[in-house]
C-alpha cells in the first residue's frame, strides 16, 4: 500500500472513492507515519503493523491519499523529531499516537511505563532531573483509532428547535438514567440505546423536560490516581477524543461490532429523542485532555504538537500551565485549536444532530494573551458560525485561572450557567433558616428577588442593553457536582469517603441545611419529626427554580429524592451511589408529582416564562377577549407582607423574609409568588393583579398537588383556593406559593 501525496483540506482520516485520505498537525515533527494495525496472534504484543511515511509538511500538516484504506481499519500515528522537554517538544515514534480526529476509538489506556514517552522509576515517577525518552513500544496499551464510514447514513430527524423560553433541560449521565430504570430491558440499560428507549422517553416528556443535557460522551479515560484506587472517571471530564463516543456507554452488540456501530448506536438516539420532541444537549470538554500534567501519558496531542496543543508557564524547563486544575490547558491562543474545537462542534451537529453543547470551564476557552475577552476569537466564531451559531450554546462561565469567575460575561447568544442563582436560593431556603434557628441574622429578600426576576444585573449588560432576555440565565440548584436536592436538606458536610481522598475532595460552600440530624432519618427512628420540614425545604428549592425566569436546570433524580449519602463529588463513582434509583417510596412519588405539576404549570402561564427582562412598567397593550383592551399592570410588581411596595431600605432590610411578586405577561395573565422565608407564620394582605382575582394553584406545604382538593373554595377562611384582592392568608413558616388570575 503506497500512499499518494495529496494537499489537505480536512484534517483527520476520511473515506472517500478508492481510498481515504489522511491528515494529521504535527507542526514540528521532521517525519510522521501513518501506522496501519491488525490483530496478529503470532506477534509478541498480538498486534501487526505496517507504516506509510505522509508528505508535507503543508503549513503543518503531513497528509496523504492512501488507497485501499477501508472501515474498521484500526491506525494511529508515530512522529519522528526532536526529543527536548526543556524546549516543550517530545517526539518519540515508539509511541503510538491517536488521530485527534478520530471518529471511532477502540481500546482502552493501559497505564505504565509503555503509555508514557519518558522514562520512569519503579514508583512511576519521572527518573532524573531531565527525563530521558523510553525505548518501549505502546502500541498494545493505548487506544487506537478506527476508520469510519459516514457517507451513506441515513439523514437525520428534524430537531426539536426549542424556544429558550420554553426550554427546561434536564443534566443526566448516559449510564446513570438508565441503569436501574424499570421498563428498559436489561441489555439497554446504562447505554445510548437506553437513553431512547420508550421506557426513558416517557418519563422525560410525562415530566414535561424538553431538553436532554448529558455529561461528557465523548471518548475519555480515567485519571492515573484513580485507576490505582479501581476508581473510574465516571463523570467524563477527562477527554480522549473529541470527535469519536465513549465506546463503554455503547450496547454489548454494538461494541463487538466495532466503532462504526457504537457511532450508528449513537446516531440512532438522537433522533429517536428527536421524533419525540426532546433535544439534545453535549457537554463538552475542550479545556483540557486527559494526558495529565508536563509528565503524564503519552497518547495524542503531547507526542504530534505539544508546544501547539498545550498552554505552557514560558519556564525552562517547559511546563504545562494549568487553569483548569486537570493538569494540562488547551492553548485557545492557538488558531489550529480553535479549529480542532469548531471542527469537533460541527461534527457533531451537521453529522450527530447534537441540538446544543454546554462548554466546561468555558472561561479556558476565551483566554487570550491578556486573560479573558468575551471577543475572543473562539466566542466570535461560535456566534458567527452557520451551522452552530443557531445551536443552544451554554457556558459553565469559570475556570481557576486568574480572572476565572465570569458568570454574565460571555456574548450572545451563548447561556450561561447562574451559579449566583445557586447561591441565592440555597441562602435563601437553608443556610438563613439554619442561622435563624441559632438567632443570627440572614441575608433578606434583595438576593432572591434578583434571581427570580431572571439576573439582569449578569445578563442585562450588553448593546443594546437588556439585548440577551432571562433565557440566557441557566438557573439551577443542583448540578452533577455538589450534594443532590435530597442531600441538600439531610446534610451538612460532604461525606466523600468512598473517592479514596480522605473527604478532602468536593467543596465546602455547599449552603446546606440537615434540619438538625446529619444524614438520613428513618421514619420511625427518633428524629422523625424533622422528615417534613426536609421535605418541605426540598419543594421549596424546587419551587424556586422551576418558577423563577430563566431557563431551569434539573438534575436527574432530583425529581425522585435521589442521594448520594451525602458524597458531592461522585465524579469516580460508577455504581448506585451515582446511578437513578427508581423504587420510589410514598414520599419520592408525591415528589415527582411536584416536580411534574409545577413544570406544567411553567408550561400553561406566560407569565411564568418571560421572555424579556421585567422593566417595571405595563407591557406593549393587548387585547382582551372581547377586544377591549385589558388592564394594564407592570410586568413586574414587588409587594411587602402587607401589600405595600417595597421601598430601598426594606430591599436592604436582612430582617425582611416575606415577598409577593406579581409578574404579568403581554395578554393580561399573571401569576403571584407569596414567598415566607421566615421561622414563624406571617399574615399576608392579598396584593392586587390584572383580572378578577386568584387562584392558589399550589403551595410547597403540599405533600401532593392533590393536596390542593382538601382545601375550602370559599375565602372565609382566609386561605382558600380564591382569596379577594386585599384580603388577609395566613401563611406557613418557610414556604412558597403560587396563585394565578382569574
């Protein structure tokens, strides 16, 4: 096999008539083979190879057409150069390298001393003060690349194409939602097919979730720290590859049948996901590999074009810089990473149907030579992009480098993840209460009141101002990383032992509250008492984020009570610590019927689903029903207990723990939030609205929404289903309701 010189215009291995063609960066390298691989029993590794030298370089790129190159052919790369770590370069062609533009990975990263490109002791650290380059051959313990054949599939379903404002995402892990879930069969649990499966599909859309959000699929591997520990990196954020899936979530068929059938399997999710109406979003990891620190494994980018690849610190010798606490940074200064990032994307989108990608530690992605810059040529192209500048675009708005913390920084159209919304809701609900409890005082209502109203102190800066709408704020309480919504309420400090870090991993700002009692409280054990206030402040928590505006972010299993026994940072934990349990007790069932009442209740009231910021004044006029126009009322409208506005210092009073907001949409509805975040009962003057009255559509001392049947029609009591404009409800310590107009 003779290999055809040719100039390259994609990078990467593709078929096309008669062959494929192949191009791989390697800037610095004097010589660069194509490694073509076959299983051979008779080797001493089990493995035959045969190397066709590529031409160029051209502007950095060895390339070359290569006949005969067919699907399934395992290959990968070996680079030939210089050997100086001091300078940054480690060009060692006994290592077998992966195309960074596979499409298909097999094999798994065997760690030792043949992974590895320098030389190491016995306790696996470098050996001498200047690492000499090692002899061993590492092509039967790392992954290899595998050709793929995408030109004929099958065009893909419409997508979904979700308004922001009526977007509601759910984060899930591809194994976890599926893993014990009642319905799929055994053989799709925990894999792409399972996320389809009707079973899956069901509960996502009885719950009324549009949009699927999935952590990291792309092919990655586990640190070295935890495979000595037997740990995994469940959670993924340790990519391998960012054009080719994790084989591992794949069926057991679709593995034996090779990378082109784990890549079919994936494909084949999307749009059954799609036919029913729910999108799908990537999480994505392009600040950092999984090739560690300046002396971690050998594997791809270090061994083709370290000093393009990666950021360094400019010491001599050279040293991997680190914002992103993963050991090695991507160098977004660099414009063939950029590249690798947008090319990546667009796969996913054009060839997978990916619906949206959320950026870890996007700030990494936005560093240039002075920091961040929301103009950074990465953000610009993202926007301006044909194929991704319509996707849903959602930035995790920090990383631990200096200047790292950007939530509202970055430009249309991208979201942003609210970790102030985080923050301001866990105070709010847990953190003041327990402080309350002790007699010390809380934080008021001017923190929450900004959230609920959809941040525009993050979101509103920009030109024209107020130009992005709440949508771009991703509110959300729980996510992957910390304590659970259940555990939220049952602990207050983080129980990691079972990572093997000595609970030194995982943050200690959780804004937790255990009601009294650490951990979990059986129903007939002593402290049982405390049960309903925890359940109360999980509907609380709950509440707050499915009516606030913005976009709302669930964690799965939320819904159901799911724990984690307290462990908030399960990320190496592929067990039933972290997977969805769903044989639900009483309590679990009444939960999910909340969760599925108050998204439906998002879902039937515009005004729960704003669309602009509020301004404080009547909307555009619209018609009413019989052509009159209809009373018009601010789009927002803050109250006091006792129906008052709130003047500038009860907006700074911390002793102020009781709202009404009243938030009124274009035709005329409107909904009121009667909020008490104080320790005892409060009488509350009904404050008027647009319309003929109230209705209470729910209240989180509700165990149930049916709970809502045993209430009194009538208003003599003070706090029926229909109090009067004016009219004096007593409610309930720590709670939340909701009343929509008649």
């Amino acid at each position: 096999m003779t290999a055809t010189p040719r100039a390259p215009h994609r990078l990467g291995v593709h078929l096309v008539d008669g062959g494929a063609d192949v191009a791989v960066l390697a800037s610095h390298a004097e010589a660069v083979e194509l490694c073509l691989l076959d299983r051979d029993p008779t080797s001493q590794d089990g493995w035959s190879e045969r190397r066709i030298p590529l031409g160029g370089p051209s502007f950095g790129v060895w390339h070359a057409f290569v006949p005969g190159l067919h699907a399934g052919q395992r290959y990968g790369f070996r680079a030939h150069g210089l050997w100086d770590p001091r300078q940054g370069t480690r060009y060692n062609p006994h290592k077998l390298l992966l195309d960074p533009y596979a499409r298909g990975v097999e094999g798994e990263v065997v760690l030792g001393q043949e992974a590895h490109g320098h030389r190491l002791d016995a306790e696996g650290r470098v050996l001498g003060d200047s690492p000499e380059p090692d002899t061993s051959d590492s092509r039967a313990h790392v992954p290899h690349g595998v050709v793929i054949d995408d030109r004929f599939d099958a065009p893909a379903v419409d997508r979904p194409d979700v308004p922001w404002s009526q977007t509601v995402i759910y984060e899930a892990h591809v194994r976890g939602l599926t893993q014990r879930l009642p319905g799929v069969p055994e053989h799709l649990r925990g894999t792409y097919a399972g996320l389809a499966h009707p079973a899956t599909i069901d509960h996502l859309r009885s719950l009324g979730v549009t949009s699927l959000e999935l952590l990291p699929f792309h092919a990655s591997a586990s640190e070295p720290h935890l495979v000595r520990r037997g740990l995994v990196n469940y959670w993924g954020y340790n990519t391998l590859g960012f054009f080719a899936p994790h084989a591992a979530y794949a069926t057991e068929q679709a593995r034996r049948d090779g990378a082109q059938a784990v890549l079919a399997e994936v494909k084949g999710m999307v749009r059954l996901l799609h036919a029913a109406g729910i999108e799908v979003i990537l999480d994505v990891v392009y600040n950092h590999t999984c090739e560690g620190g300046t002396d971690g494994p050998h594997l791809s980018w270090r061994g083709l074009d370290s000093t393009v690849y990666y950021l360094h610190d400019g010491s001599s010798p050279a040293r991997f810089a680190d914002v992103t606490g993963c050991g090695n940074t991507l160098d977004f200064r660099r414009p063939r990473v950029v590249q690798m990032a947008l090319d990546s994307l667009r796969y996913w989108a054009q060839e997978v149907g990916i619906d949206g990608f959320r950026f870890d530690l996007a700030v990494t992605l936005g560093r240039g030579n002075g920091g961040f810059d929301q103009d950074h040529p990465f953000l610009v192209a993202l926007r301006c992009d044909p194929v991704l500048g319509d996707r849903k675009l959602i930035a995790e708005p920090w990383d631990v480098g200096p200047g790292g913390w950007q939530t509202g920084s970055f430009p249309p159209p991208m979201a942003e993840w609210n970790d102030r919304f985080r923050n301001a809701v866990r105070t709010f609900w847990l953190t003041d209460p327990a402080e309350a409890a002790h007699g010390r005082a809380g934080h008021g209502v001017r923190e929450l009141a900004t959230r609920l109203a959809g941040s525009a102190d993050l979101f509103g800066h920009g030109d024209p101002p107020l130009m992005r709408g709440p949508g771009a704020s991703v509110n959300y309480v729980t996510a992957h990383d910390g304590f659970t919504l259940a555990d939220l309420v049952a602990y207050e400090h983080k129980h990691n032992e079972a990572n093997g870090e000595q609970n030194r991993d995982g943050t200690n700002d959780n804004r937790s509250w255990n009601h009294g009692i650490e951990g979990p409280v059986a129903a007939t054990s002593v402290g049982m008492e405390i049960l309903p206030l925890r359940r109360r402040s999980i509907r609380n928590l709950l509440g707050t984020l499915l009516l606030a505006a913005g976009t709302p972010m669930i964690t799965a299993g939320d819904e159901i009570g799911r724990t984690q026994l307290g462990n908030n940072n399960a990320y190496c934990q592929d067990s039933d610590l972290s997977w969805l349990q769903w044989d639900l007790s009483p309590w679990r069932e009444d939960l999910l019927a909340t969760t599925t009442h108050l998204l439906r209740l998002r879902r039937e009231h515009p005004a729960l689903r704003a669309t602009h910021f509020y301004r404080g004044r009547p909307r555009t006029p619209a018609a009413g029903h019989a052509g009159e126009p209809v009373a018009q009322c601010p789009d927002l409208d803050w109250r006091t207990a006792e129906g008052a506005e709130l003047d500038h210092g009860l907006w700074h009073d911390p002793g102020v723990r009781t709202l009404q907001m009243i938030r009124t949409a274009r035709d005329g509805s409107a909904v009121l939030l009667v909020i008490n975040g104080a320790l005892d009962t409060v009488d509350v003057v009904v404050a008027g609205g647009p319309g003929g009255g109230w209705e209470l559509v729910w209240d989180s001392t509700w165990e149930n929404p049916a709970d809502r049947a045993a209430l009194a029609t009538s208003n003599g009591n003070g706090n029926g289903t229909h109090p009067a404009v004016g009219s004096s409800v007593t409610v309930d310590p720590l709670s939340l309701r909701v009343y929509v107009n008649r």
